[in-house]
C-alpha cells in the first residue's frame, strides 16, 4: 500500500489525516471508552467540536542520524491526538502529542563534548547523555509525515537548554515509506509500506511501516554550557558543534523509524 492509497483510504474511512496544526488542550480532558485508553492524546468532541478521528501512531525502533552522531530508537515513543473532517486540523490533549522519551546517545556527554578529563569528576550515570526528540511546529500527515522538531540534548554538564533545533530553525523531517531523493553524498534509501488491518473495534490499523529521510539537514546547537561544580556557566556550542559534525547540510543525515499507525473515528472513542 502505497502512500497515496493510504491517504486515500483514510480518507474515505473517517474524512481525516492530511495538513495538521497543533491546538491548545483543554482544560481537562475527556475519558475514552474502555479499551481505548491509548487515544487518550485525542480530545472528545466536547472539547475539540470539529474531532472527526483520533490518531495512534507509535515507532518502535530505528534510529536518528544527525552530523557525525547516529542515537539507535531503543525506547517506543508516540504521537497522539486528533483530526478533523475538513484536512485541516490535529488536536491533543496534555496527554497527546510526541511523548518526550530519552534515547541514550553512543559516546555520553565526552562523544558530545570530546572533554575527556570528565570522567574524572563524573559517576558512569553522569557522563551519560540522552536526546529527547521535541515538536516544535504542526505535524502533517499526508503522502509524507512531515514533523518539524528540535532534539534536547540532556545532561547536566550542559545546562538545561542544549538543543539542536528551535522553532525558528527546526530539523524538518518528511518521513516516507517509498524511496527517497537525497541530495549527495547520500544516497536514496527505501523504506517499507505498511500492512493494513481493520480491527474489529473500528480502528484501521496500518501496521510494520518503515518511514525514512536523508534529505534533511541539522543546524548547530545552541544553549549548550558547561556546567561544573556550580561556575558560571561557559557556552560550549562550538565545541559541540565542532565533534558532532553540527551544523549537517542536507544529504548528510539520515532517520529510519519502524512505525505503526492506529486511527479511529472520534465517536468510537467518545460514544
């Protein structure tokens, strides 16, 4: 199944999933019925009127390529919530959203840094590093998953704000299942189209997707300062840029995510 009849179908399923926009949750959230408690991120139609359909969709594995640092996806993270009949809008609850997962980065924070003397002042926890992976924009769901995203690079070495990303220079991933066309030195990379299932509980299930992009491109990091024994506080950015290989032009990176995908229509979650 190929993107284009993915969108077709559901579409014609439950008039959904196309341009989205992120909207405000409300103030406390609905309860799904029992038994799809996992649609929690989708806000019921008395909080969001326009709801048509909720969105599931969990990766479950890959990993995330960005300059010379390659993070494996160890840990599932999901993206929850709703959408509209008119192609127009995604909701969700403080329950929906990208859940904010860590995913452990080869190398700890001296990889990041190349400051090898920290391993005499740190525990092996401490010298550990963690990227969270963070929205930053309106996802899109169409013949690609277009997610514009910032990546939280967490350690306390390096203060509370290290991110590659922002909302004025995000890493703008377009997520295909098909083949892509990267500019070099990459080269095209496939990935692979997802089974479709219809539960018996009304959820259209597109399942063992695999999506990629190496077409993307990284900017530097900012916010990241070195943060020892309570010192000021001394900006290590371009130190961080110069051993992650930051900023990454486009051709140089590269996203694989298995995911599945669940979808619903709002009055089967909210009868």
């Amino acid at each position: 199944m190929n993107s284009k009849y993915l969108k077709r179908m559901v579409a014609a399923a439950v008039s959904a999933v196309a341009a989205v926009a992120l909207v405000a949750p409300a103030a406390q959230a609905d309860t799904p019925a029992e038994g799809y408690e996992r649609f929690a991120g989708c806000p019921s139609p008395a909080e969001y009127p326009e709801v048509a359909a909720c969105v599931f969709s969990e990766i479950t594995g890959g990993h995330f390529q960005m300059g010379s640092k390659d993070v494996p996806i160890s840990n599932p993270m999901t993206l929850s919530g709703g959408v509209n009949a008119s192609l127009t809008g995604f909701a969700a609850t403080e329950e929906g959203g990208l859940s904010a997962v860590k995913q452990q980065v080869p190398g700890g924070v001296i990889g990041i840094t190349g400051l090898d003397w920290l391993v005499n002042f740190l525990s092996l926890e401490g010298l550990k590093l963690y990227a969270v992976t963070e929205l930053v924009g309106a996802p899109e769901i169409g013949e690609t998953i277009s997610l514009p995203v910032r990546v939280h690079l967490i350690n306390p070495v390096l203060g509370s704000s290290c991110y590659v990303g922002s909302p004025s220079s995000p890493i703008s991933l377009n997520l295909t299942e098909g083949t892509t066309s990267p500019p070099p030195p990459n080269e095209p990379i496939s990935g692979t189209e997802p089974e479709f299932q219809l539960g018996e509980d009304g959820v259209l299930k597109f399942i063992n997707g695999t999506y990629v992009d190496n077409s993307f491109s990284a900017p530097g990091a900012t916010g990241c300062k070195l943060v020892l024994f309570g010192f000021i506080p001394i900006s290590i950015n371009g130190l961080v840029n110069a051993t992650a290989g930051l900023p990454a032009a486009a051709g140089t990176n590269e996203t694989v995510q298995d995911m599945d995908l669940e979808i619903a229509p709002a009055e089967v979650i909210y009868p």
